[in-house]
C-alpha cells in the first residue's frame, strides 16, 4: 500500500508516524514545499523573541526520524490531483502515485488588494523565511504597523511587544479577534494592549503603503497616516485547495470530511487547516485552524487510511491566547444559540482587572465559555463541554455566579463518573 501525505506540518507528521505504527509494511512519502526538517509555524513567534533558533521549531528534533521511521521527506508542490489514475502531479511535472492520499497542505496568509503591498519592508509572518525578513527589520526602536487583530495578530504581536519595537496595529473589524470573543471582553483585551503601549485602531483599513524616503508610509481609510520600517500582514488565511479543482473531491473553502476525515472521493483524506470537518454538537462542518484539532484529525486520518475504523467526535474550538501578558480563552459554541432554541448566557467583568468570564448554555448544558484573565477554569470548562453534562440545579446556581464553575463540575461530571 502506497500512502501519499501533501504537507509536512504537524498533521501531516503525526499522520505518517501513525501510519508507520499501525501499517509498518506500507511506503509512506511526506511531500513539503519548504526546505529544511518539518516545522511548527506555532512556534515562529518564540523564534521572533529570540527564546529559540531555528532547530527549536522542528515538530522533530532527531535529524534521522523520518528515516529511522521509513517516512520518505520530498520537497515539491501538490499542482494537480487524478483520482481516476491515482496519481499527483507536482508542480514540476513529475507524478507521484497512491493508494491512499491525505491533504494535510495547511492554508496560505491572504494578500490584501493594498497598492503597495509588494514593497520591501511588507511580509506576512507564515514561514521561516518570513521570520528572518521580519526580525531584521523589526529591531528595538523600529515602527512597525500590524495589518490585523484576530488570533494570529495577536500572537504575532505579543512576539513584535517583545522585540521592543513601537507597535501600531490596525484592524478593519469592530474589535479584536471577532472570530474567538464577545465585544466585551475584545474592549478589555483593546484596553489592556494600550495600557502595554501598543495602540489598536479598530473599524480601519490599510489604503495604501508607499516608500518615504528611506522608509515607508502606512495612510488608513480613516485618514490617519503612519511612518514605518516594518509592515505586517496578518490579515487572515485561505485554505491550499487550488490543485484540487477538477478532481471530484469537494470543496468549500476547505476540503469537506467525514467523521472519518475522509473526503467526497474515496481513499482521499484531509486533516487540519485545510480540513472542513464536522463540529463537535453541531450539524456544521467547520475549520479550526489550531494544532492540537489538526494533530487529532490527522490521527484519525491515518488511523482508517491504515484500515482501522476510528471516527472523530466533532471538532470543539479551543482557544487559548496570551496576548501581552493577558490570557483569554474561547471553547465551544462560545457565541451561544438563541434563547428559542434552549440558550441562555450570563457575562461578568470586572474593568480594573481585566477579568471577563461568559458561560453559553442550551437546555441544561453549558455549550460554550469565554474568559480573559482568568486561568482556573479552563480544564474545568473543557470538562463540562465535551462531558455533554447535564447541570442540573446547577445551570441556576451558574447563573447567579459564573465564578461557581468548579462546584458544578464536582457536583455533576464527577458525580456522573
């Protein structure tokens, strides 16, 4: 049997180490289209504050695994798939032929439609390439404008906060990481940067960036204008999908899987970024671009790739954030349902300490949290989401106070165990 895996990140290195174990007879080739070892792109922001070199962002850190393992490392881009031959063509023009093909490609960072975009001094920050670009310019001192605000803004921002730069970050949206958090608890994460000494402009776009002299010029639809040395793009991603067209697999802004991960072609199967998969206590298929959802779908994958039945339980949002110091996390259905539908919620703030928790409930069970400066709850939330625990007199008592959230726990998921 001939496995062909397209992306070596973490979903497509676990799906080959799982292959192994579970199929250790079938030839198995992990496609990359970067060169060096597969890496983490999660750890690129520690590579920025300078907390590691680059051998740090291997998911490996033995040179010899992959082949100790009898995983074949090829370099090359997927151009297009022929599922009645079974076979990829690369980019290059050579074919490489399967029996089983996971799409594991990841996403690509979204290139606005900004004049100036391709200027020296513009870069995302999605590769190593792009890392080395950005900390050579991004020095103490230097102006830096940030295009985006949303998950991985932030992240991007807290490794630039590190680097002692002087941190402009504007967001087209009504508030920061709109996709992961209620308003209320993005104003407290806003007000919480500014008092760091990063300014937020939110409800703005980037017009234009031009040179001005020896540096570049950043003008906003809201009028404001910026200098910088640095600018960075991080406004959003967009699934690696395009060798796909004329296939037969299905696609809608991401391949759609199964509980199997398996694709509408059969013997093609898709984990991580690039993955629509069903959602954990929802009828939608979704895409949670984190790692450890990408690590487990990937499992699952290899898993009935290697002709062992395993079936994912729906993909849960796990977010979990440090931005400048200030932690947030979102899990679940964290924009709840309406109240015809079962929902009810209950919000508390606390302004001064940049404390926010709120808890989404349906029926008698909580569906989906979300907390900023607050760390105790988050396994307990975990619990109480994918336990489907019903809470009893305890949905009341959680109404009354969020705070009681261990209680709850002890009282029902433990009793229930």
């Amino acid at each position: 049997m001939k496995h062909l895996i397209l992306g070596n990140g973490p979903a497509g290195v676990v799906a080959a180490e799982t292959l192994r174990k579970h199929a250790p007879g079938d030839a198995i080739t992990l496609l990359g289209d970067e060169p060096g070892p597969p890496y983490s792109r999660m750890a690129i922001p520690y590579l920025l504050m300078g907390d590691i070199e680059v051998p740090g962002t291997w998911l490996r850190k033995d040179p010899s695994h992959y082949e100790r393992l009898g995983i074949a490392l090829m370099a090359g881009r997927a151009a297009s798939v022929d599922t009645a031959r079974r076979e990829v063509r690369l980019e290059t023009g050579e074919t490489l032929a399967w029996d089983r093909l996971l799409v594991a490609t990841g996403s690509r960072p979204n290139r606005p439609p900004i004049p100036g975009i391709d200027l020296p001094g513009v870069h995302p920050c999605w590769t190593l390439a792009d890392a080395h670009a950005i900390a050579a310019r991004a020095r103490k001192g230097s102006r830096v404008v940030q295009m985006g605000a949303g998950f991985i803004g932030c992240i991007i921002m807290e490794a630039l906060a590190a680097r002692g730069v002087d941190l402009v970050v504007v967001e087209m949206g009504d508030r920061m990481v709109p996709r992961m958090m209620p308003p209320r608890a993005s104003e407290l994460m806003q007000a919480w940067c500014a008092r760091q000494g990063v300014r937020v402009i939110t409800g703005a776009r980037v017009a234009e960036i031009r040179t001005s002299g020896a540096h570049l010029a950043v003008s906003l639809t809201d009028g404001q204008s910026f200098p910088a040395d640095l600018v960075i793009s991080a406004t959003g991603v967009t699934p690696n999908t395009d060798f796909l067209e004329g296939s037969g697999v299905d696609c809608d802004q991401g391949v759609l899987v199964d509980e199997r991960m398996e694709s509408s072609v059969k013997g093609i199967y898709a984990a991580g970024d690039v993955s629509r998969a069903p959602e954990f206590d929802t009828d939608r298929k979704i895409a949670y671009a984190i790692q450890p959802t990408a690590v487990e779908q990937a499992r699952i994958a290899a898993l009935n790739m290697a002709g062992r039945e395993a079936v994912s339980p729906g993909a849960l949002a796990m977010n979990v954030l440090d931005t400048l110091g200030l932690v947030s996390a979102s899990f679940g259905q964290w924009h709840g349902v309406p109240h015809a539908q079962g929902g009810a919620w209950v919000e508390e703030r606390d302004v001064d300490r940049f404390r926010y928790l709120r808890l989404e409930f349906k029926g008698e069970r909580l569906i989906g949290a979300t907390s900023v400066g607050l760390t105790e709850h988050v396994g307990v939330i975990r619990g109480l989401i994918q336990g489907r625990v019903a809470l009893g007199e305890w949905k009341q008592k959680l109404l009354a106070d969020p705070s009681r959230l261990m209680e709850a726990y002890l009282a029902r998921a433990q009793a229930a165990s």
